[in-house]
C-alpha cells in the first residue's frame, strides 16, 4: 500500500477540519498552541516512515504518557498489579471522583487519571524515590523513540502542579484507601513531569512500535515485555483509551489508540505498525477532533482495522 | 492448524472447571439446567465445523440473541439508530438504572438490557407489530444459523415474564423519557421471546460467520449488512459483550464475543470463525465460567487475538 | 393574635408574586388551572377558622395524600413499617430511581414516591383489596376533614395514569426488590386516586388538626394515633416535606409541612393549629411559589416557628 | 419539672447501654478514650444547672465544632455564605465526595466536612489569615461558654493531619471548583484545629444558650446573631445535625442537635435550655450510642421535643 498518498490524501480532506474544537485551556501552557497544527506519522516494524504535516514539531505528550508507564508497571508488577489497578472501562469522564469512592480507591483501568498515579506510585516504589523513577521512565521514552534526546518541559508540569487540584484531591483520595505509597503531593509532581514529555508525532509513531510488535522493538530487537503482556496493553487501550469515547472510538477507528489533551493520538496496527496523529483542537470528549477523523479516514482507505 | 486437537485438548484442561460457579436462577427453567455441561464449537468461514461436548444440545440463548436484533436494527435504520442507543461501555452492572436515568433514558449500548430493549421496540415499530417483529427476528436467525427449525422456548420466555419487574421498571423508565415508541409490557414480551430462543453452539458459531466475513454469510453468501456495520458491531461486542466483565473479556481473551446468562458465548476471529463456547454456570460477572476460561486458552494455544 | 388581618396582610403583600412560576403541566388536568389563584386558611384547635382568597376552591391535593396514607400505615403497622420505608432525607429529586436502586428498594421516607407507592401498597395488603383500601383512605380524609363529601377527580387520576410511566418503572423496580406485595399497576392506580383527591385550603387546613394536636382531633376528639407517633410524622413533614427543598423549607418556614404539585401546602403549628395555603403555580423544586412565600411571611409575622 | 430528677433517672437507665458501639478509631487520640463514661449536662436559659455523670471530664468536641463557625460565618457573610454552601440534608454520609463532585464543587450544608471546610475557608479569608481566624474561633467559644480557659488539644489536630487524607481529598476538589480561596492543607489544618477544642459537656451545654435564645446569651446579654439567623441555624441543625441519620434523629428525637465524633451531642430547646450529652461509643452512623438514647429518654420524660 502507497501509504505516503493515503497520508498526503488524508491531509488534503482532513484541512477543513484542522483548528475546529478547542485547545486545552486548563493551563497558559497548553492553552497557547497554535490548533491550525496537523501531523500524521507511521512508522513500519521493517522501519519505513512516513509523515505529513507538522511531524517534528514537538508537543506536550500528557495522557499517552500513560501507556509507558503502564508497561514499565506491568513489567515489574506483572499480575500484581491488578490489585490495585482494573482494566474495565469507567464509563464516567477520565477524572471522576465517583466510581473511585464508590469503588474504595481502586481505580477502574490506568489511563483514567486515578489509575495513572496509582502506576506512578508503583514505580516510585519500585524504585524508591521520586527521582530515579522518573529517570526511569524518561529513559525508557527515550529508548523506544530510539531518540536519547527526548525530553519533558518544566514549564508545563509547573504549570500543571500550580492547577493540579483535582488530581491532588483524586490522590489523596486514594492515598485514605490505603492505594498510595507514597506522599500524594510527591505522586501528582512526579505525574506530571511524566505528562509533560515534549515529542514530535514521528518520535511518537517509533516509540509505539514494540506494541506493534508483541512487546519488543522490531527495530533494536529490545525486548520490553512478553507478547501476551502486549496483547493485554492492546486491549486496555482499545476498551479505555480514549476516556468516556473508548467505544466511540473502537466504533469509528477499531486500532488499540491513546489520546491526549496535548492533541496527540497514538494507536498501533498489531503485526503491522505504530501510528501517531497530532492536531491541538479537541473535541467535546477531550481527544482531538481532526486527529480522531484522520484515523476514521485512514482505516476506512486502508481496511487496517482489528475488526 | 488442527483445530480439532486444540478443542480436544481444551476440553481436557477445562474439565475441573466445568460446573464451578452458579447456574443463573432467577426462573426455574434456567435454574434447572445441569451445571455439568460444556461444549465447543467452531465453523470457519470455509464452512469447516469443529466441535467438543455437548456441541448439538440447545440451550436458552438469552443476551446473545441482542447481537441479532441489534444488527437488524442497524439494517434498518443505520446511523439514526445511534440517537436511541450510544456504542460507549457501561461501566455498570447490565440492569442497572442509575446511569440510564442519568442520561435521560439513552442507554450506554445495545448489549445492556435498557439498550436491547430500544432496540427490540424499534423493530417492533417498523414491523408495526409485535408478533411479524418477532417473526423477522427468528426468521433471521434461522436463516444466519442455516436451520429453519430453530426457535424459542415458550416456558422459559412465559417464566421471564413472570419475573421481569426489572425489565419493565426499565421500559417504563425509558417510555418516561419518550424512548420507547411502544407498550412497554409489549417490548418486554418480545424481548423474552428473543431471549427463549433455543440453539446448540454448533448452531451458534454457524450463526456467527456474517460477523466474521464482513456482514455476509461466507457459504450462502447472503449480504445482511455492509462491512462497515459489521467492523461496528464487533467492536460493539469487543468493548460492552460481556456487561461489567467486558474490559477482563478483551484483556484476557481479546476477540469480540457476546455472552449469556444461559451461559453461551460467542465470539469471531474476524476473516477466519465463528465460535461458540457453552457451560452453563456463571461466574460473578454472569458469564460463563468454564466458558470464558476455554476461550482463553484457545487464544492462547491458537494466537487468534485481534491483539 | 388577630390572624385573619395577618392573613389579610400576607394576600395582599404577596399579590406580585401570585401566578409567578410554573403550574404543573405534566397532565391535562392540572395545566389548566388557572395560576392567579391563591388561598390562605387556618383552622386553630379551637375550630376558630381564618381564610383569605379562594379558600372553598377545590384543588388536587396530590401528594398531601402521602401524609394520611402515611398515618393509617403508622397506626396499622407500626414500628414494621420501617422494615419497608426509611425516614431520611432522600437529597435526590422525589422521584430518583439510583438511591432507590442503590439501597435494594427501600424508599429513604415516605414522602418520596416510591416510598409512599410502598405505603399504599401496604394498605392495599392490609384490606386484602385495592378498592376497599381506597374506600378506607377516603374516609379517613372525610373524617379528619370533617366532610362527607370530600371526592377524588376520576379525570385526574386516569390522566395521571396515561403518564405514569416513571411511577411504574419505580413500583417495578421494587416489586423486583421484592418490597411491594402487590401488581405495581393496582398499587401505581390506587396512588392516583389518593392523589387525585379534590380539597380546598380550608378543608385540608381542617384535615390537619390532628397532627397538630396530638394525633387526636381536637373538635371531634376521634383519637387517630398516639402523640408519639404524631411527633414522629411531624419531624418527618419537617425534614422530606418538601423533597429536594425540604432543607430550604425548614430554613425558611420552621413548620413541619407537606407539598404537592396541585399547588398546596399543608403544615401544622403543634398544639396550635393547621394551615394550608394554595397557589399552583410552582417553583423549580415543584412546590408552590407564592405558598412558600406566604408561608414564610405568616411565620415571621408570628413568629410560629418551631425553632 | 425536677430535671435534676430526670437526668438521674435516664442515667439509670441508660447503664447497659454506655460502652455499647463502637469509639472512633482512625486517630490513636480518639481511639484511646474510655467507652465506659457518659455525661448529661442541662444549662436553663435562667442559668440554672443540672448535670450527671463525668460533666466535667473534657472531651474532643469535633463536628460540633461546625455549629460555632457556621454561626460566626453566619455573622459575617449572611446570605451570601449561601452562594458557598447549601441547607439540604446531603442523603449520604458526612465526607462522601460523591454528591460534591456532582453538584460542582457547592456542598450540602455546613455540618457536613465539605461545608465546614468552606466554612471555615471563609472564616480565614476574612481574617486575612488562619492564625487570626482561629483565634476568633477560640475566643467565640470561650465567650459563649464563659470560660476563658477552653483551649484545644494539638495531640488530636496533629494526628488528625496525619490521617486527613479524605479531607484533603475534599478540600482539593473544592478548590478545583474555585469553591476555596485559601491553600487546602491550611484550611484542613485550621479545621482540625477547630475539630481538637476540648470542652466538656457543661460547658458544651452552656455554650448552646445563645441558640436556645435567639442569637442573644441570655445570662450575659451579649448578642451574636439575629433571632432569625438563630432560627435558621436550629433548623439545619435538625435537618443535615446527625450526617445520614438526621432523619432519625429528627424522627426519635424531635430537638434541633449536632453530634461528633468524639461522642458530644449538643442540642436546644429553644426557648428554654442548652443540652449535652456525652458517651465516647459511637452507632454504625457515627453518632453517640448511649447519647442518642439518652436524648430520646430525655424528649420522652419531658415532652420537650419541638414537633
């Protein structure tokens, strides 16, 4: 498949789109991105690239961040894990306080926020101290975007931090039920630096291949995580990747994606290939909008669906 | 692959497992059944037919007959059929009437009962009738299973009704909210019907391969609906099949399926099967438990994970 | 003190605000009354009486019923009664289905609609007939409001009835939580008709002495209930009178009192008197605007405050 | 009537029950006191006391402790504290996270965590800093109680911090709604400041005089609200006093009360006397064991209730 002209055709359609919706504002420096931004990344498991629009210009990776932790928990925790953390859809907005405190703290799957800083609290542990966990996970982004260079923006976790109230209540919410090690505040800091990972979209499309790839990297032939490990990640992000859109979005795209409020969406063809979109303007679900369509597009030309 | 040395295989290693958990026994003809049967069946889009256990006994379909309806009503009414019913995961157990009052009267999906029901009253209205609805319904399902004998079970859709409050408290809920266009009482009744039929899982997986092969049957090569709708529904199936248990279905066995409490389950690998797995008692979830775990292991021992 | 130029004082105060708000309109029947009516009428517990306005007009007295339903219960059942029917607060709307769900049918008071469905429920067991419960509830209220002619409005409750969906779909709901004995359509039925009741200001504020004094008329001196259980269904008046703004109420009036959307407002001044004023026009919490308003000014104007 | 009498009579009476339930047990402060002790302590608007059983033993006055800094945010803000806080009973339990998330961050009423946080949120913005405003705190108390030695124990606030985390949780929720002006660990802290006053039932029941009165002490003449504010507190006290047992309370009971933690109620009479009971054991709603009964006796021998 020429799947250059599929990119170049998808741009084409997708312009009027471009810019419609509207950039996170829940922060000065997330709220003054430039949304007529458009980038569409894929990068093969034999290594072929392939872009459009905007695809080295970096942007604030926020949720998809999510993903690396997950692995790196899963690896260490394996099924322990789960005691902590579920893998069921919530069905409510990715960072509601209901279900967690109906639920006694045990948040319903790691990429609603809840479930995110329980991970991250796992790797703080692991690790005993704030700082080499999140050297670990810097390093890991940066093993898998095959990029040593990556790096996150102090700005925006400062910012995030200095607004960051409500996951601060969802932590020490958790943290009275007994699902935090460690200091909520520490927790939260360390989430956010995590979400602040500045990545361009072909950075990001290379860094899902070992997902593609039943857990190691085709490229390095790193091995991450096991296949079924992979399949299960897959999974979580089909049923819950996209908040309270996840069935909207395996409905209209049907590939395992995770989107965040910085624009990007990331999403893998199992066997075949890493994906990433980026446009800043979201839709109502808070996933962008022209990046949501684009993917819409892109599996309806190339049938690339899991369905 | 000797699909027919892994069912074997299968059926040896879920043995112990066969009867653990509870028959559903909210009506006496479903309560009655011996807990202490299980069969396998797959039928490939080659119209190969694999079978273990009890594969030509008929049980009581109950919720997987929502996978029909739901794709009449798609046929019907396309698109439009969203403004009823969304595609999003629950997140709440199947009956649940919190989150429909909540979102007045829309259920989450057509695989919970509020939403099967929508669905049911929507056939009923073009129809426009209960009996030539249900007619349709059962000549549908006769025609996907290739069986013109198939059909329901009086007593045990006489003894739903007996003990459906649940269902009409729903029904007259969403009339309340002006999404139901017919009687109620009426709605339920043909709801049980569909959920009485009565089908072994040699029929079931046959039943199946429409999904499996893009809408149309692979051996007839009858077109019930377009690829597109098809690619839907089984990503319907993927994030809401299994009710509460939905995200654990995709996580450990990761295909589309749909479960019943009469301890059925279907599922496709999409391009190659259809697969229905039967054993009667259920796990907490409500799914079947010798079930759920046959599946797993077939992904496991086959790879066939959409994954 | 000289009531009837207190109540002169309030009419005439209170004239702006008559016909402010929203009659019920859920129901032929009840909008279109006219909204520029109001009625004010106290009967003390000498039978001294006072009105202002349209005070021999009758009016739906709908769910003021719940308060004498409620009464004969208490003197049938007893401290049983509250195996069925909570005494709190609900802090959701009156006619919620999810607390009701989420604490296994058991209506928080009886005020609310599922808990006074339970009520007459209860009622219809104890006469062994819904026809003969009903005929012992209107003669209760003939009784206490000393007039053999008091009637229901058989358009009312059969109007009531071609809308009751949601009614349904609450006795439904508990009848599948196994807390209403008998069909939820007979129990939904006899609710309309209790509801259906035609009265005037004057009238109910008669109906009322009782609970001012005792449990015992003052004027006829039939003894009702005991004084204890009087309290008792006073302080429930006082905290889920008035639904969702049963708080607002108490903070507002002090007055143990009882809405309905027909426009009433009963209350009672213990050992002193009852009152009833009536305006159909409604606030956003369903109880009368310019009632609560006057009501408000006959207690600062008093000072006939509980508290 | 020979209240001196009485309260020895209900203290005979109530033996078997004392010790009964359960004392608080999520700070060591707390959970070490003696299950075996009880107070009930009368002060008459005349000045006139009546006391049996460990009056004079200091207890942590906790919840009760909302009653005060409603009344000074009362004196205050007046109406506009209700922009802020609400007067409906919360139908859930006293720190539920759930109902404020819903209603946007704007909680029931005062006397639930939430509402005394936004209290005393309130209080510290007024006084343009924590330390000034609990200084005012303290002193209203020593001024009400007309003791200037009543202090607080830091033992209890300090450990209170140390295992606050819900209320933390609550208090980052709030200021994510913009529902809090100052940080939220210095509103919890001067909250479990106002938590840890240590008084006893004496003093407690002295100190209630003021609302037995009309806002104004009747024994120093000093006037602190209206009568109309005074009210109004009384009624919230009886409707949102006992967190999800307020209807009980109101229904057993009939006076307008505030319990804690500790095993304090407080309650009025109005017009006639402040009152106090004390038994550290603890019901499954979180109120006094032994205390509860105690107050109901007392309504019973007395015919004191208001309704």
């Amino acid at each position: 498949m020429d799947y250059q002209a599929i990119l170049e055709e998808i741009h084409e359609e997708i312009k009027p789109e471009i810019g419609r919706g509207k950039v996170a504002d829940y922060i000065p420096a997330l709220s003054s991105v430039d949304p007529q931004q458009f980038a569409f990344s894929i990068v093969t498991a034999e290594g072929e690239r392939y872009n459009v629009g905007e695809s080295d210009k970096n942007f604030s990776i926020q949720s998809i961040s999510k993903l690396f932790t997950f692995t790196l928990a899963l690896d260490i925790y394996s099924r322990d894990l789960y005691k902590r953390v579920g893998v069921e859809p919530s069905g409510t907005p990715f960072n509601s306080l209901v279900q967690l405190e109906y639920e006694q703290g045990i948040p319903r799957n790691p990429f609603i926020n809840a479930g995110a800083l329980v991970i991250t609290d796992s790797l703080i542990t692991h690790y005993h101290d704030d700082y080499k966990a999140f050297e670990r996970i810097i390093n890991f982004i940066r093993d898998i975007s095959d990029d040593p260079t990556v790096s996150f923006d102090p700005e925006v976790s400062t910012s995030e931090m200095d607004h960051g109230f409500r996951n601060l209540s969802l932590a020490h919410l958790m943290k009275s039920f007994d699902n935090l090690d460690n200091d909520p505040r520490t927790v939260v800091q360390t989430y956010f630096k995590q979400c602040a990972m500045s990545m361009s979209s072909e950075k990001l499309a290379r860094a899902m291949l070992y997902l593609a790839n039943g857990g190691t990297d085709p490229l390095t032939e790193k091995v991450y995580i096991t296949p079924q490990q992979t399949r299960r990640i897959n999974a979580v992000m089909l049923t819950c990747g996209h908040y309270d859109a996840s069935g909207e979005f395996a409905f209209h795209v049907g590939l395992p994606g995770k989107s965040g409020v910085g624009g990007g969406i990331v999403a893998v063809v199992p066997g075949k290939m890493g994906i990433c979109v980026w446009s800043p303007a979201l839709n109502k679900y808070g996933n962008s909008h022209a990046g949501t369509l684009a993917l819409e597009k892109f599996v309806e030309k190339t049938g690339l669906s899991i369905f």
